[in-house]
C-alpha cells in the first residue's frame, strides 16, 4: 500500500513537471513568435499570440490547481516539496512572459497600423534572440536539474539589462532628432521594456531551480554572491 | 497532544498574517513615499525607499521561509492550506510593488539630477493617490477576509489603466511639441508605468484573497464575471 502511495506520488510529481515543461515550451514559442511580428512585420502572427495567450492563463491556473492538490493530498516535505512549490512559482514567471509577449504582439500592430517606427529593429532583434535563448536555457536548466546553466541564464540577464539601456538611450535620442517618430518610436520602447521583463522572469526562473536543486534561495542576491554560495554548498 | 499541536498550527497561520500585513505596510509606505519623492521633490526620501527595498527584500525571503516550514511541518489541509499558499502569493505581489516603488525613487533622483519635467506632475499625483488606496485597501481586504472590498480594489485597478493611458497620450503629444524635454518626460512615463504595475499588484492581491475566502480562482476573468461568480457563490 505504502509503495503505491510513493508510486502515485513520483506520478504526480513527474505529471507537475511535464506541465511545467510544455506551458515553458507555448511561452517560449511566444516570445520568439511576438518578436517576429514585428521585425517581418507579420499582423496575422500577432494575432495568433493574442489568441494563445488564453492559453496560457488557462494553463497557470490548471497548473496551480495541480500543485495545491499535490500539497493536501500528499503532504510532501523536504525536496518534494521544493519540487512543488518550483514549479508553483515558475508557473507564475511562465504567466507573466506569456503577458509581457502579448504586450509585444499588441505593439506590433499598433506598427503595423501606424507606421513602422524609423528605429530600433536591430535592438529589438538582438534582445529578442538573446532573451529567447534564455527561456529556453532556464527550461532546460529546470528540466535537467543543471544548476550551471541556470547560473548562466542569471549571467546573461546582466548582459540584456546592459543592451536594453543603450538601447534606449539611443531612441531618446533619436526622438529629439526627429519629434514627429515619437509615438512610433514608443511602441518599440514598450516592446524592447516587454523582453527585458520577459529576460527578468527568466532569471526568476534560474533562482528557482537553484532553490530546488540546491535549497538555497538565491534572491536579491548579486550575481557574484549567488555563484559563491553555489560553489560553496 | 492533539490541541497542542491545533494551537501551535492557529498561532504559526497568525504570525504568516501578522509578518505578511507588516511587510503590507512597508510597501505601502514606500509606495507613497517614492510618489512623494517625485512631486516634492525630494532626493533624501527618494534615497532612502531605495534603502529600504532592502528590507521589503529580507521580508519576502523571511515569509517565503516561513511559509514553508508551515507546509512542511504542518502539512495544513482546505481552508488552512489556502491560507498558506495565499501569505505566498501575496508575499510575492508584496515584493513586486517594492520593486516598483524602488524604480519610481530612482526616478525621482534621476529628476533631480537632470531636471523637472516640465509635465505629468499632476497625472502623477493622482494615480498614486488611487494606486495607494488601493494597495491599502488590497491589504485591509486580506486582514478582515472582506470580498466586497477585494472587488471594489480590483475596480479601481480599470480606472488607474485609464488614467494612465490617457496620462501617456498627452505626454507623448507633448513630448512631440517641446522635443527638448524628451529625455524628462521619459522619467515620469518610467515612473507612472511602475505606479500602473502597483496597481496590477494590488488587483493581484484582491484576487487571491478572493481565492483565499471563498476558494475560487478569478485569475484573467472580466470584472463582470468576478462579481458573478463571488455572488452565486
């Protein structure tokens, strides 16, 4: 009996995980998807994330209906429940870049409806691949358990912060130049600020997965810090 | 034994409620004081809501902690459970508005040093008038399990979204008339999204106290359907 209970268990855990994994998968899709909407332009692809988007919610709730269940009918302790309340909170940080895609789609038709801004796709491109890249490594970090990789998602995270405020010094600058591309030029500012949140969530993400291999919660932490307390443990 | 341990458990979900409204009024302090910091102007308050989102930090890592041990210890069923996971939740939107606040500081400092805005002052002070009620009133609604009065913040939040759109086209068309003051006007536009995104977090808050007194999850309905399913309840 005991060993059918801890059977069902291990099923319920592995279910958690491979929920995670595939709302991960439609997220990630996503932000590569918003991206695109706008640098082709392609309205129709927008579109398509707005509708997706319901899907994600759908999902978070589903999976946090899951994670409670799991918590009063197993009572886990120890690395079970870590494992439970990971995937509680990055089911929250997936629902949030699933928003802040939809936020990106939006801007995309707002461009393709009033004008292309004059400035900005090169950035946009550039941070978009490199944030991509990170939902995808911050994935499979939580997938694979690689705590290295998930220290590399936070380290990239530095590098996207650093590209989204040049990037937007330069579009302040050059909306002084030219005063009538403002509200085309905003857009892609609220575009590029969508991405850089989306590549916050995924370095959330890496510090849950550091929290959950290794029990240590590593935020608010500088990144140094984080990789010394990694190390040391 | 058994009463013993009851008591203990009562007393451990008092002092998540307790610790959780103490964090709550830290966050609202820093919400009204980064405001403050901006309309003033004052650069010492603005310094030290950035001193302080250290503590708003330590508090979310303290509460998250504690939750935990609840769960582990106590393995809390029903309505206790939700009580837990919602101090988690809401600890976490707790967090978040802190983060705001802290951007809405720097904001003010950057002012400061680079100059007033020459707009979007009154705009200001009115959404973080709104956007303070409703963090208080987000935190009353938790401390007496009041739903009416979760509602009523998660009312407000449309109105704030309002405001704030309207905030932001008169900014950007007065940004394209006096092109000088771009670089200023972007520090209030900052510093207004962030009050928007204490509001979202207030709304957050709302919903999960829903969640927490009647165990329904409103997470992504319409306001109308809120209000239907919390009455047919």
């Amino acid at each position: 009996m005991d060993q059918h209970i801890s059977r069902q268990f291990n099923a319920d855990l592995e279910e958690l995980k491979t929920q995670l994994l595939e709302m991960g998968g439609l997220v990630e899709q996503q932000t590569i998807n918003a991206v695109k909407a706008i640098t082709t332009p392609d309205s129709d692809l927008a579109e398509r994330v707005l509708v997706t988007e319901e899907e994600v919610d759908a999902r978070e709730l589903k999976l946090d209906e899951n994670c409670t269940l799991v918590l009063a009918r197993r009572q886990p302790a120890a690395s079970d429940l870590r494992m439970v309340l990971s995937v509680a909170r990055i089911t929250r940080d997936l629902e949030r870049m699933g928003d802040e895609a939809h936020k990106v789609a939006k801007m995309a038709i707002h461009l393709n409806e009033h004008g292309e801004a004059p400035r900005g796709y090169v950035e946009l491109r550039h941070i978009g691949t490199i944030v991509h890249q990170m939902v995808i490594s911050a994935l499979d970090a939580f997938a694979r358990f690689d705590v290295d990789l998930a220290i590399s998602v936070a380290q990239e995270d530095k590098k996207v912060d650093q590209e989204y405020k040049s990037a937007m010094r330069e579009l302040a600058t050059y909306m002084m130049e030219d005063p009538r591309s403002i509200s085309r030029v905003l857009n892609i500012i609220w575009a590029l600020r969508a991405l850089e949140r989306i590549g916050d969530h995924a370095a959330n993400i890496a510090e849950h997965v550091i929290y959950l291999v290794k029990g240590l919660d590593v935020r608010h932490q500088s990144l140094q810090e984080m990789e010394r307390q990694v190390k040391e443990q």
